[in-house]
C-alpha cells in the first residue's frame, strides 16, 4: 500500500490497532515521497481496514488544511484534511 506524502515526518503506521512496517520511498521533486506500508496481515475482499498514521507536518507541507476549532461545526478540536487522494496499489 502506498499513500503520497510531502514533506512530512511519520512517526508510526497501524492497521486495525496492529503495528504496521512502514518506509519512504524515492523522494520525487514535484511529486513528493512515497510512504510504503506493509500491513500487518493479509486483507481479504471485502475486508475493511483502519489504517492510523502518527505525523507531524510542516509549513513546507502542500496539500494540507487546517481548520482552527472555530472553524468546525462543533467548534472543539481542529481538522485536517487533505486536498489529495489516496492511492493504493
């Protein structure tokens, strides 16, 4: 499975609660680095996966928003998302 990532630190990958190995690849200039991560077991058709990433980012960081608590609905905790798509191979 790889995701798109730029310029960010990752600090731990888990799969339904289970430790997943995780690598970057080739950093690429316009495309960012590729984030590799191996799961922890086989998934099956159908299967549903929980895929958790521990990161940090930084201003260098594209495709990334953040909106402050008072920009939520519920006006608590801020939120991230991500302009991109996750692309799984």
């Amino acid at each position: 499975q790889v995701l798109d990532t730029k310029d960010l630190q990752v600090f731990k990958v888990t799969v339904n609660g289970q430790d997943a190995k995780f690598v970057f690849g080739e950093k690429h200039s316009f495309k960012g680095t590729p984030l590799e991560i191996t799961l922890p077991f086989e998934l099956r058709r159908g299967q549903e996966a929980i895929v958790e990433i521990s990161f940090e980012s930084s201003p260098k960081s594209s495709a990334l928003q953040w909106f402050s608590p008072e920009q939520t609905s519920g006006k608590k905790h801020p939120f991230l998302f991500s302009q991109c798509q996750v692309e799984w191979i």
